[in-house]
C-alpha cells in the first residue's frame, strides 16, 4: 500500500505494516504519484485530517492513476470536517473514514479497499464495451445533462434544452414522450415509453421521479438483442469508454498481436482543478467534453478511426494505437497543439495545455504493466518544468517534426507530395460550386499526413516556399486539365505567410497561372490570420494585385484569432470562411448561434460571401442556412477526395 500523511506518516506506516502490507509512505505530495505508481500498490491512503485542502489535491492528483491501474484510494478525514467527504469523492477517492477510529477500524477499511481493487481487476476482464445511455432533469433548476454517451451518439458537444432533445423524435414518439411526461407530473413516480431511435433501432427510456431532489433520472434500454452497433455508434460509444472498457480493448490488441507496434498514451489537463474551482463544476464538465473532442479529432486525424480515444479518471485520458513511432509522436505533437489552444469557460478565457506520458508495448507486457508504465512516464512529465512529454524506458530520438523535415526534399522529388479536393456546396442548390485543394504527403512508412504537420516540416527544413510553390505548380497543372464535367468550378488555393512576404509574388504568381492554362476567374486564393504578415498595408496591397487582376480572395479559419475584425476592414476579400469549430457550434446554445449569426450579417453587410467549414451533419446544415449562409464544405458532402472521385461525385449530383 501507499501512504501519504502529511502528520501522522510513521504511525499510520506502523500500523499496517503490524498487520502484514508492504508499505511505502511520504510525507509530502511532491512525486507522490511517481511514487505510488513505481510501488506497486494496489491500495493508496491519503490522510487529510487537519489538512483537508491538501488532502483533497492529493487525492485529484492521483485519482487517475488510481483509477487506470485498477486501485482503490482510501481518504482519512477528520469528524469536523464532514463537509470535506464530498471533496474528496469528486476528486476520486473511493472510499473513507472519518476520526476518531480505532486501529481495527482502520485496517478493516484497508480490507475494504483492497476488496475494491481485487474487484477492479475482475471487472476489468469483465466491462462492457458501451457507456450508459440517459439523461437527467433537474425540474428547479430547469437544466437538462446527456450522459457522455447519448451526447456523443446524437453529435451533441454542449448540453441541449428539452425541446431540442424532443425535435429530435417524430411526431407519434414526441406525443408518447411528452405523455409520460405528463403521468410523472400527476404523481407517478416512474414510468417509461418507447421509441425508435437511429443508430440503435427500437428502444425503451426509463423514467424515475426522485422526490427528494426534483430530478427525473432517465435509463436508455435497448428492445431485446440488439443487432451489432452500427459504426457510427460504436465510434460515438468508445469516445465515452471508462478505465475498464479502455482495459479491455488493450488486452485484446496485445492478444491479437499486428504489424505495427502499439503505443499508449496519457494525457493530463495543466490546471483543471483550478479551472473546477473557480467556475464550477459544471463548468469543468463542459471543458472536460470539449478537451475529449480536440483529443479525438486530433488523435483520429493522425492515427486513424481503429484508435482507442478514453477518460481514464479525473482529466487524464488515454489514446492507444497500432501505429510506427513517428506517427506517434506526431499525434503526441498535435493533442499537444490542440490542448494548448484557449478554451471558452462562460465569458472567461482558459488556457490549459497538458502532460503527456507515452509507452510501446512490450511483448511481455499486460494492459496492467502497460498503463503503468505510462502512467510513470506521465508522472515524470508532471514533474519536469518544460517537457510537455515523456516516453517510459526511452531516451529522446529528437523531435518528428525535424525528422520530417529531413525527408521532405526527397518526398517532392519522389512525387509524395499531391493534393485532394474537398467540394464547395451550394446551400441553396446543392450543386458543387467549387473546391478546396489540400495539400498531402504520402509516407512511405507514416501513410497520408496532412496539411498542418506537412507544412511545419516545411518551415522547419527552410523549405515551406519550395513547398508552396510545389503544390500551386501541381494543383494548377491538375484544374488546367480537369473535364469538361469540372468546367464550370472554382478552385480554391491556400497561400502561405511565406508567399505574402514574398518580394514580386504577385506577378510570379499569376505567371504561373497563366502558364498552367487555368482560368484566373475561377481562382479563389486563401489567406489565414495566421499567414498574415503584420504590416496588413503589404498585405492588402498584394491582395488588391491579385484580385484585380481577377483572382477572388477569401479569409479562412475566421472566428479563431482575435484580430480577425481588423482583416475584415483592411483586406479586399470577397468570402469569408467560418471556422469549422464555429460553424459546429450552430446546433449548440441559444449564444453560440447568435454569434454565428452575428458573423454571418456581418459578412453579408460587407458583400461577402460565407462560407461555412466542417459541416457534419444536416441539422448544422439546416441551421446555417437559416442564418444566411450561402456554401458549405465537410464531411455532410464529402471528405477530401482524389480527382477521379471528384468526378464521380459531381456526375452523381
């Protein structure tokens, strides 16, 4: 067992040790969760009498650990300090005892919890593959909670009203669901109804009545045996996966074997409980949402659908894939990015960033050695002052990024590098209007890498204007000899910081358009806030160049910086790109949805065209246009695609 006291170490130490545990104990929290993690233990005890707020930190900082090595934590608090219990239990621990107790009474509840963590292990072996389905009510406060769950099968990010969730039921379920409804609020304490429900087919919601907090708590059951999940559910599910289901999926991958090695990771939020604190829990919980969703789109864009993406305890999460190792520490590169961004907590700002331990299995290895070994390397991020990650039984092979840079020389040379098109949709019409190309590289070891990482190996190396010009050479080459079927589509090219500080880039630009044959009036040419140089004069002068001399100029990613309104009345655009996370957030609050709006009058008032990015689904889709915006591109359409597969899909529309 493990012991932290910060006043009664020897004594509490003594005393199991008298009843036969192997003990490790400290005194103070500095590297306790190192130190617990190299013991062993399978049982930890934090005493926090007369030093409850101490203890409770304790307790949130090894909570993860706890939970993803099957453990049980014990908390010690003092009678006085009842309030501090329920502290404790929202910071992880799993079991108490309050003073003054007995030395039997305290070794009991040692067998308590070691009873817990033998139980874990079972279970482990044992865990469903799904989260729990419902939904709760809570009638004072009129505020309604999906369990992760249900919000991530129905494509939800933020909590929704009642009527939102019932606009989601035809008329003949809303009726039955609004009925029961009705039976509860004439005394029935519970009832049920019974629905269809897409992705899981006929089910059953559980109602329950509780008097004594005035909430209705709801169980989502499926009718009989229900057939295989489709994927989408089974994609939606595993985001919401716990310790024990992410233990199960290991085990399976490590019996099963496969040609790449697996790694596993685990990421810690940087000042969450702080964050908990000061706005709440519910606060926290949001945030906790929006940091799985940076983590699983960052995770499955670089590692694929087949990775494991979980909270494990607290605001530590795993990722887990089959994948080579600069794939991984490129993936490790960008949920680090990604983390580092702000996030919104109400109308406050908060900015978090993370720790990262990683582990390759062993062919030795179980899920329980493996989590272990990267819950240490974890730790010794934790406690480094500067390394965002640590890789467990490793030294450094420098950073991916350098070792892409090496490479991309040769990777143009080789023809890697080549470009998909994403479709540009017509809200009105649901005609393609244009395209998008991407740029990507196609390792041969690390398979396709994207945009983002492939242009920071470029800037890297000193090569990101070979690059550019590389792919407008190339994506030019392409349009210049698109069908007929094509004919009538614009095409839209990023360009870069480097090519808008770039001395004559306009004429050598549109030279190189002429040469390709490509029409400059179907041209739409990209700018991000971030490829912006800061003299805005240079740059709306290069800009006012190329689109008089017919090239048309959109702002992309716009909602993400915080000068993007200074562009707006500086440059000489002709469309505007709403961020994809803005876009997404349509269908969420009644405030985000002004916002979105706000931006869409805003870039109508000034003659703009809008553009909305990463639309998935139709209810975003619905949305948008109900706000005015006129196209759309994301995966509602179609996922970047080659140019054989552009021309089937343009035929079929």
């Amino acid at each position: 067992m493990f012991v932290l006291s910060f006043r009664q170490r020897d004594e509490l130490a003594s005393l199991a040790a008298g009843a036969g545990w192997q003990v490790v104990a400290a005194r103070r929290a500095g590297g306790a969760e190192r130190r617990f993690l190299s013991s062993g233990a399978a049982v930890a005890v934090i005493d926090a009498r007369g030093a409850a707020e101490d203890g409770v930190s304790a307790v949130a900082m090894l909570s993860g650990a706890i939970e993803a090595n099957g453990g049980a934590l014990l908390a010690l608090v003092s009678r006085g300090e009842v309030g501090t219990i329920a502290a404790l239990f929202e910071a992880g621990a799993t079991h108490f005892l309050a003073s003054p107790f007995s030395e039997a009474e305290f070794l009991q509840a040692l067998r308590f919890a070691a009873r817990h963590a033998e139980r874990m292990a079972h279970e482990w072996a044992a865990a469903p593959v799904f989260a729990p389905l419902g939904w709760r009510y809570d009638l004072p406060q009129k505020t309604l909670v999906l369990t992760p769950g249900l919000m991530a099968l129905l494509g939800l990010e933020r909590e929704v009203g009642v009527r939102a969730l019932l606009r989601r039921l035809d008329r003949g379920d809303r009726a039955a669901a609004i009925a029961a409804l009705r039976r509860m609020s004439h005394g029935r304490p519970a009832t049920a109804f019974a629905h269809d429900a897409e992705g899981i087919g006929r089910i059953v919601q559980h109602l329950q009545w509780d008097e004594a907090t005035q909430r209705i708590e709801a169980v989502i059951e499926p009718l009989g045996s229900a057939p295989e999940p489709a994927a989408e559910m089974r994609e939606a599910l595993a985001g919401s996966r716990d310790a024990s289901s992410a233990r199960r999926w290991l085990t399976r991958q490590l019996e099963s074997g496969g040609d790449a090695p697996l790694h596993m990771m685990l990421v810690a939020l940087n000042r969450f409980d702080m964050v908990n604190t000061a706005y709440g829990r519910a606060a926290g919980d949001a945030l906790l949402r929006s940091a799985q969703k940076r983590i699983d789109d960052a995770a499955r864009e670089m590692l694929g659908r087949e990775a494991l993406i979980s909270r494990m305890g607290g605001s530590t999460f795993i990722v887990a894939a089959r994948a080579p190792r600069l794939r991984i520490d490129l993936a490790v590169a960008r949920v680090a990015t990604e983390l580092a961004r702000p996030f919104v907590t109400g109308e406050s700002i908060a900015v978090l960033g993370c720790r990262i331990g990683l582990a390759e299995a062993r062919d030795d290895d179980s899920a329980a050695t493996l989590l272990r070994r990267a819950s240490e390397a974890l730790a010794e991020a934790r406690e480094s002052d500067s390394a965002t990650m640590r890789v467990a039984d490793s030294d450094s092979e420098g950073e991916p990024i350098d070792r892409l840079a090496v490479e991309l020389n040769h990777a143009m040379d080789r023809g890697e590098i080549g470009v998909l098109f994403q479709p540009q949709v017509s809200v009105s019409s649901g005609a393609i209007v244009g395209v998008e190309a991407l740029a990507r590289w196609e390792h041969g070891v690390l398979g396709t890498i994207g945009a983002e990482t492939l242009f920071a190996a470029a800037a890297r190396a000193d090569l990101d204007i070979g690059l550019s010009d590389h792919i407008q050479k190339l994506v030019l080459a392409q349009a210049a000899a698109w069908p007929a079927s094509l004919g009538d589509l614009r095409l839209s090219l990023n360009l870069t910081a480097g090519d808008i500080a770039r001395p004559g880039f306009a004429d050598l630009f549109l030279d190189r358009v002429d040469s390709s044959g490509f029409p400059r009036s179907r041209l739409t040419l990209e700018i991000t806030e971030s490829g912006l140089i800061e003299d805005l004069g240079i740059a709306s002068n290069l800009l006012s160049l190329l689109r008089g001399a017919g090239c048309r100029i959109a702002i992309d990613d716009f909602g993400t910086g915080y000068s993007s309104l200074a562009y707006l009345k500086a440059l000489p655009l002709d469309y505007l790109k709403i961020d994809k996370k803005l876009a997404q957030d349509i269908t969420g609050s009644p405030r985000d949805r002004i916002v979105v709006r706000g931006v869409i009058d805003m870039a109508r008032s000034l003659g703009l065209t809008v553009i909305a990015e990463g639309v998935e689904n139709e209810a975003q889709l619905e949305a948008l246009a109900k706000e005015g915006c006129q196209i759309y591109q994301g995966f509602l359409c179609s996922e970047p695609i080659t140019l054989a597969a552009l021309v089937a899909l343009v035929a079929t529309r």
